[in-house]
C-alpha cells in the first residue's frame, strides 16, 4: 500500500463532525471551507443563516465592534447561545481590510477563522493577510470614471457598494451590484441625490459576492484543517501547531543573523507541552536578500 493510501485510512478526530457556521448569506463562506474540511478531516460543515450584521458591516452602517478576531468569536457565541448551548463544533469567520502594515501603499485583506471546540474543549484561532485583494473605493464624477474604477475592481464577477457621496444618510446605500444596467442606473440615481451631485464607489467585501476574498478564506481553511488533523505528540488532542517564531536565520554571506525566520515553537492548545523546531543548521542559511548587512 502506498504512503498516502495509508494515511487515508489513519481517521481524523473530526471523522464524521459537522461544524455549524453563522452566516448571513446563504451559500457563503461554507463553500471555501467545504471541500478542505471533507478532504482533510472527513468532516462537514452546514451554515447556519443569522443576521451577523449586528455585528458590524463592512460598509460602516453598523460599527464593528472590537477586533476581527473577537468579532470572529462573538458571531461563535451568538450562534451558540441563539441555536443550541451544546452546539458542538461552530466556526466563524471575520475579515478586515486596510493599507497593508509594511506596505501602506498595498491594499491588504486580514481574515480570521475562530472556533469553538467543545468535543475536545478548546478554542482555536488562524489568520493570515493576504495582498490579494480588490479593495478600493473612490469619489466619481462621471460614468468614464464609474468604468474605469469598475474595471480595476473586477467587476461584474466581483460586485460593488454606490451611495451619495457625502455618506451621512445610511438609506441610500446600494449594496450587491452586479451588473452594468444597474450600475449605472444607480450611479445616475445616487448622483441626483447627492449633495455635491457626486457618487461614492467601493468595493463590495462581503464573501459571497467577492470571489477574491473567497478564495483568501479558503487558503485559510487550509491552514485550520491540517492545524486540526495534527495532535499533540502529548496528549493527542487536535490542534497541534506553530505558535510563535523566531527571526535570525544566519545569512550564507556574511554569517549576521537576518530577517528569515530562524525557529518555530509548536505548541499543544489543551496541555502544556511544548516544541521547538530549529531551522537554522549548516545546510540552511539566509540568503543575502533578507539580510540588513548585505542588502541594506
Ligand atoms: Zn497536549
Ligand atoms: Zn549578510
């Protein structure tokens, strides 16, 4: 038999679970999740539609309260409290974005996964950032530039938000559009309501609309899968993973510690065991790029 015939056999913790996720739209986020949960884990997962808005909105009508991680967490404990207290496994999701931390120039899109665990009690979070990403909003004047904004945005496969553009009144505000009649219908009907006869335009972020974002989540998915099909060389409860690294990998020119990472720490979620991993040794070494000395 071959090796990885032999691990198909080996069953995940979460053979057979399903994991309930809030959402507000129907057909959401469950889809990029899916497919890494039923390969990976043998596990899947069934939304569980509830207005998630009162959460906050990215379109700002609601304020976010908190962070997208405790965001993330709260849409979990609402989902719980309003469905089934003994809700087994719930897992929600949350995305922000903004400039991103070291390139203020490149758009960013941080996305969080939270679970609550209550087969192996114990909660468990990944994110990543990604520059992959439409963001971008911009004040028009006409339709030339309504095109043109469109274009770069992807649109139509990725859909837009249009309001006035003085953006105090929060009725106006049109959401999901998907198509070039109704968009410039719409631009024509936020332009004559407007204050200063201009439109604003942004990106719509919401997943179901957002291929782009979707396919963030579903790398993201990915990452929690094989987190949850690792056990704790311990206590063999899921969720085994990299909690924290350390940078200064040696660099192969000059010998300086650089920016490269130089070791992981592994650490189990339940017990107190931990693992740390070296990467730096004789045949690996930092290339010159990532070192100060080398490449100021
Ligand atoms: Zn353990
Ligand atoms: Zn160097």
């Amino acid at each position: 038999m071959e090796a990885s015939a032999l691990k198909k056999t080996k069953l995940s913790p979460y053979a057979g679970c399903c994991f309930v996720i809030p959402t507000k739209h129907a057909k959401s986020i469950a889809i990029a999740i899916a497919l890494h949960f039923a390969e990976i884990l043998g596990a899947g997962v069934v939304e569980y539609i509830v207005d998630t808005d009162t959460l906050g909105t990215f379109s700002g009508e609601v304020e976010r309260k908190g962070n997208a991680l405790e965001c993330a967490k709260e849409k979990c404990l609402l989902s719980n409290n309003r469905l089934n207290k003994d809700l087994v496994l719930t897992l929600a999701s949350e995305g922000s974005f903004g400039p991103h931390p070291k390139m203020p120039f490149i758009p960013c899109n941080h996305e969080v996964l939270y679970l609550i665990d209550k087969k192996y009690d114990f909660h468990l979070h990944v994110s990543h950032s990604s520059t992959n990403t439409n963001y971008c909003m911009q004040t028009i004047n006409s339709l030339e530039e309504l095109h043109k904004f469109a274009t770069k945005a992807l649109f139509p496969s990725h859909a837009l938000i249009l309001r006035p553009n003085d953006r105090v009144c929060t009725t106006f505000i049109y959401k999901g559009i998907s198509n070039s009649e109704e968009l410039e219908q719409i631009f024509a009907k936020c332009k004559a309501i407007s204050n200063d006869s201009k439109v604003w335009v942004e990106t719509d972020m919401r997943a179901h609309v957002n291929p782009t974002r979707m396919s963030v989540i579903s790398e993201l998915a990915l990452k929690l899968a094989k987190r949850l099909e690792s056990l704790c060389p311990k206590c063999s409860i899921p969720g085994w993973g990299q909690v924290d690294h350390e940078k200064g990998l040696p660099c192969r020119e000059c010998g300086l510690a650089t920016e490269a990472v130089k070791s992981k720490t592994l650490s189990c979620i339940k017990c107190d065991h931990i693992e740390s991993l070296a990467i730096a040794c004789a045949e690996k070494l930092a290339e010159p790029e990532f070192c100060f000395n080398c490449n100021p």
